[in-house]
C-alpha cells in the first residue's frame, strides 16, 4: 500500500513528469516488442492522469487509508489560473499516529478530497481538519472536507438556503398553499439532521395553517 500511495502522489502532484514517465515507458515497451501499437497510450494515460489523477488517489486513500488529522501552514496565491480562479499552493503538517508531525505540501489542482465532487474546498491555514492517509507514508493524503467543521457549516447553510427562499415566497404570499408547502417541507428536511427550537416552532405553525386551507 505505501508504494502504490507513492507512486500515486507523485503522479497527482507530478504531472508534467508523468508525462515524461509515459512516454519513457511506452516507447521501452514499443522498441522491446517491436510494436509501435504502443505509444498510441501514452496519449490517454496522460489525459487521464491529468484530469483524474486526484481523484483516483482520493478514492484510494479514503477507501485503504488511516483516519488522523493535519493543518495547513501555508497558502500561496500562484499567478496560475484554473477556471478564472487562482490557484494555490499549499504546505502542511500531517501527525501521524505516532503523534509526531510530518511535512506535505499540494495545490488547489493536486489535492486530494473526498467525498469526489465537481468543487475544491480547501480548509484554512492553522485550522485542523480530518485526513486519511497510508501509515508509513503520511505525506499523502486526502482532506476529508465535509468531516471538518467548515465542511460541516457548510453542509447546514445549504441546508438553510431553501428555507430562507421558501420563507421570503410565504412572506409575500402567506395564503399560497403551495408557498406553505415548500417552506415546510424545508423546514422539515433540515430537522431531519439539525435540531432547532425556532425551526421547529415555525413547522408546528404551518402544519396548522395548512390543515385550515383544506
């Protein structure tokens, strides 16, 4: 497992000399067997490594990986852009299980987070935050994002936000049934994991008000 969580690093973290290593690798394979067949891979390798590289290492290490924690200690703006968002570097300690810390270091596009999602969240410096990494190799790891308490705020404000949209409708129009309905049932999606006296209050209210209008 260490090896493969190296050799996984290096490829998410490396990827111009992955590149490199395609191609060095192919072309022995195709001067050994004598078959050009295969340096047609090293393309789709490359593509591979380039736009999945950090996710097939995420799922690794979250699927074979210890739970341990780690902070940021640095974050650097680069002048690098990567859908008109800056990119950052990053350094880290991980602490290990022996209780001592380790260095490491990734950026906004080799990190490493799970659960896999079409976004980057990166905690902030100084705060720890759960990781999963290979004893022995604690260099590499992936942020466990919606397990730190940033990841948590911001799972309940996603939460919030359809209550707040379903409440400003019911204000406007407090005799819309379907108005009503919709902030209810917000309501009642976020109690089903949060508890909230005023939520809670509020749901009472307009299961009330909604057995009036039948």
């Amino acid at each position: 497992m260490i090896i493969i969580s190296k050799i996984l690093f290096f490829l998410s973290h490396h990827g111009f000399y992955a590149v490199l290593i395609f191609i060095l690798f192919f072309g022995i394979i195709a001067f050994l067997t004598k078959k050009v067949w295969w340096l047609i891979l090293i393309l789709p390798f490359s593509i591979i490594n380039g736009i999945g590289g950090q996710f097939i290492n995420a799922w690794f290490l979250n699927k074979y990986g210890v739970e341990g924690t780690a902070i940021i200690t640095s974050d650097v703006e680069t002048n690098s852009t990567l859908n008109e968002q800056y990119i950052h570097d990053y350094e880290a300690i991980v602490k290990k299980q022996n209780g001592k810390y380790v260095d490491t270091y990734f950026s906004t596009t080799s990190a490493a987070i799970y659960p896999l999602e079409n976004a980057i969240r990166i905690p902030r410096t100084e705060q720890e935050f759960p990781v999963k990494y290979i004893p022995g190799y604690e260099k590499n790891i992936v942020i466990l994002y919606q397990q730190s308490n940033e990841g948590k705020q911001l799972k309940e404000y996603e939460k919030i936000r359809p209550i707040n949209t379903a409440r400003i409708k019911y204000e406007a129009d407090p005799m819309n049934k379907a108005f009503v309905q919709e902030y209810l049932n917000a309501l009642e999606d976020y109690l089903k994991n949060y508890d909230n006296q005023e939520y809670r209050s509020k749901a009472e209210q307009l299961k009330k008000e909604l057995n009036s209008m039948k």
